[in-house]
C-alpha cells in the first residue's frame, strides 16, 4: 500500500499475511465446518460465539449480541476459538467486515461462527492492531472485495486469506500508527458508552414516572381503574397519526442528489436518526416518499429486522423514509418525546405481535400498531417531562457529532498513514477533531 511521494522516510515490507501468526497450534483457522456448530447447540449463557454482527458498524468489537454454546461444545470447537487481542475476518456475507477482540473484552475466549476466520499475530513481529487497521483501509477491503470466489455466495476462503500480501512497516511504525488511530477509536467508543448510559438514562426516567407511576407530586394522588386520577389509557391510533413513505424512482438519478435524508429500516438501529446513507430531493421525496419534520417517530413495519427486534428512531432533522417503515406524529395533546419513549418501553411486546410475510419476512400491520396501548398523563405532567428528557436528548445529539466528525477524521488518515505518506508526528490530536 505504500505509494510514491510518501513524505516519510517509512519503509514498507510486503509479506502473506500468514508470516505474521503466531508459531502455535490453531492461530491461523477458519471456523467450525458444517453441522460441527448449528443453532440446535445454543444454549442460554456459556462461551460466547463470535458472528458477523460483531464485527459490523463502526466499532472495533461488538462485545455484546451473542449467542452461546455449552463449555463441553466449546471444548469441542478447540480448534476455532479466538482469544483477546486476535483478529476476526468475515468469510462470507459482508466481505471486508475486520473486528479485534479487545484486551478488555467481557469474555476470556470465544468460538468464531462458520462464516468467520482468526488470526493470532506473533507480537514479536507485527501489531494485531496494525493488522486491524490495514484491513479496514478501503484499499484493502476493495482488494478482498477483488480476490473473492463468486460461486454462489461471495467469500473468500483460509487459503486466499493466509496469502493475503500486506505492507508492512518496523514493528516499531506499526505500534505508532496503531496506536495513532486507537486514539481517535477510544474517543469514540467512549461517546457510545456515554450515549448508551443517556439512553438507559432515559428509560429509566419515562419508567420511573410513567409506568411505576412516581412522578413528581404524586403523592395523595387518587387512582382511576388503576391510573392516577386524569391519566388515561389509549390506544395508539388515538394517540397519533400514522404516515407512510416510500422510495424515489431508482431510474430518475436526479431524484436522489439532493441533501434530505432517506431513512431505511437498516439504519433504525438508534433511538435517535442523525443521518442516513442515501439522500433525495424535495422533487424526488414528493414522487415516492415522504418528508416528516424533526421529533418524528419512525418504526420498521416490514422486514426480517422484526424477527428479532422492533426497531424505532427518532428524526433529528427533516427526513424521507421508504415504505418499510411507518411515521408516527402524536396528536395535539399528546407529546411525540413522551410517545416515542411510551413505545421504547413496550418494544419487546410490539415484536411478538409481528406475522409472517412472503419470502419468510415479518410484517407489522397497521391495525395490529393501532392497537398498542399507551398510558396519557395530563398535558402538564407531559410537559414536565419533556424539560427533563430534552437536554438528554441534547447530549447524546452533541455526542453523536462528535462521533462523526471523529469518524471522518480518522477516515481520512488511515490510509495516508498506510501508505507512509503522513508522519504519525503530524496526527491532529483527536479532542481537538472531535470539536
């Protein structure tokens, strides 16, 4: 990857990536071959295994999300177990997807799934972290992208992988380059963590007041069939009204260069929508979607996403969204922050509600969402709430920007700093990014 005009004097050597492993038994393998692990071996809590939602997003390592399998199993699977500080390549399914097990991760080993493959480098010539980074340089996830097999599923195989060519530098370099871009990775898994404890911040607030019913000044307050007195209980439909979006003609490029973004249910995946992938045109938005202004609630009605869990955001900004979701503006008496939270609270049992659609898909039919019950305080407790809920909210918008802009820095210098020509001297001090 090193290239001509680098401004260092950085000497790159090229080697199959094999030569970088660690000389003991099982540090360089793919994961369990066939009916050796499948979900029958699942069990509640045991060793975790390592799949591809690990390694997907931005995050080194998702150290959350997992399935498990039985200490016997995992004895059983030896021969594919990773440790901390191994790094974890995608065989097939997103191709280019790299994790590395943290030294601090929650777990002491872990079984790599069918569809994932392992490294453990020799410390004493290469840095796991170097090793990371080089495969989440967009050079190289093209070149794997390049090297794949197409034949049926693309995938690229333990053999293709061990003889990967990498550049490397002195062990010395990969340290320092590592460690340069850590820094901006640490800051921004820190503002995740810290946005995580505002979510649960929230929860915890709307559960205080709205579901075990402590809210401010409740003391002598009388109770109707089971409510506080004036509080009522309603069903979705009578809270809010239901919108429906929709996609642009792909066959009209113009539709979709323009700065609105198009939320798609992927991408529901926080209780806050900052941004979004694709954007359209307020032309193209009115040929096939939607525009809803900020403080919308917008919630997966469609898709395999539901199988597993009910997805719901929250616009910041003026969005479009395409026809898998729903847009939900609560009424005149009835506060979107409050609604949104009211549905957060009951996302599990929304879930259970999903049936089945065509190609093995759920859906969430819109008179099935109209009937969720919601609990509706009066309008000044309403209000109370959202001055106290609001300035979370704030917080975890400012440290999402934060984010982004530290994403976009660090993007920008890895791959000068994997071709030498950016010294690791000249390496903006991440705060300072972060803005």
């Amino acid at each position: 990857m090193a290239a001509g005009g680098a401004v260092t004097s950085i000497t790159f050597s090229r080697v199959q990536l094999q030569s970088l492993q660690k000389q003991e038994r099982w540090s360089f393998v793919g994961g369990p071959f066939g009916s050796k692990l499948t979900s029958a071996d699942y069990v509640e809590d045991g060793v975790p295994v390592i799949r591809g939602g690990n390694l997907s997003g931005d995050a080194r390592f998702n150290d959350r999300d997992f399935v498990y399998v039985s200490e016997a199993k995992a004895l059983d699977l030896a021969s594919n177990m990773a440790a901390r500080g191994d790094v974890v390549f995608t065989q097939r399914g997103t191709l280019g997807d790299v994790g590395i097990i943290p030294s601090d991760s929650r777990y002491e080993r872990y079984v790599i799934s069918q569809s994932q493959m392992k490294l453990t480098v020799d410390p004493s010539i290469a840095s796991s972290r170097y090793v990371y980074y080089y495969f989440r340089a967009p050079e190289t996830v093209q070149r794997i992208h390049n090297t794949a097999l197409s034949s049926g599923v693309p995938h690229i195989n333990l053999t293709l992988l061990r003889e990967f060519v990498v550049e490397v530098p002195s062990l010395q370099v990969q340290r320092r380059i590592a460690a340069a871009l850590s820094a901006y990775d640490d800051l921004i898994e820190n503002n995740a963590k810290r946005i995580r404890v505002l979510e649960e911040m929230a929860r915890g607030l709307y559960r205080e007041w709205f579901v075990n019913f402590r809210y401010p000044g409740h003391a002598g307050v009388g109770a109707e069939s089971g409510l506080p007195a004036r509080w009522e209980l309603r069903s979705l439909v009578q809270c809010a009204k239901f919108l429906s979006g929709g996609t642009p003609s792909k066959a009209r490029p113009d539709f979709w260069q323009g700065d609105i973004p198009w939320v798609s249910s992927g991408e529901l995946t926080a209780m806050r929508v900052h941004e979004t992938s694709l954007h359209v045109t307020s032309e193209g938005a009115e040929n096939g979607s939607r525009i809803v202004p900020p403080e919308t609630i917008l919630c997966v009605v469609r898709g395999m996403s539901l199988a597993k869990e009910f997805r719901l955001g929250l616009t910041t900004k003026e969005m479009a969204f395409n026809q898998d979701l729903k847009a939900i503006v609560g009424e005149p008496d009835v506060d979107n922050l409050m609604l949104f939270h009211a549905l957060d609270a009951q996302r599990d049992e929304i879930r259970k509600s999903a049936n089945e659609a065509a190609h093995g898909t759920k859906k969430l039919d819109t008179p099935v969402l109209s009937k969720v019950q919601i609990v509706v305080p009066p309008a000044g407790l309403q209000r109370m709430f959202r001055e106290h809920i609001v300035p979370i909210h704030d917080q975890w918008d400012n440290l999402t920007r934060r984010n982004t802009r530290l994403r976009a820095a660090r993007d920008l210098l890895l791959p000068k700093l994997l071709a030498g020509q950016l010294s690791v001297d000249r390496i903006p001090d991440p705060a300072e990014a972060a803005g």
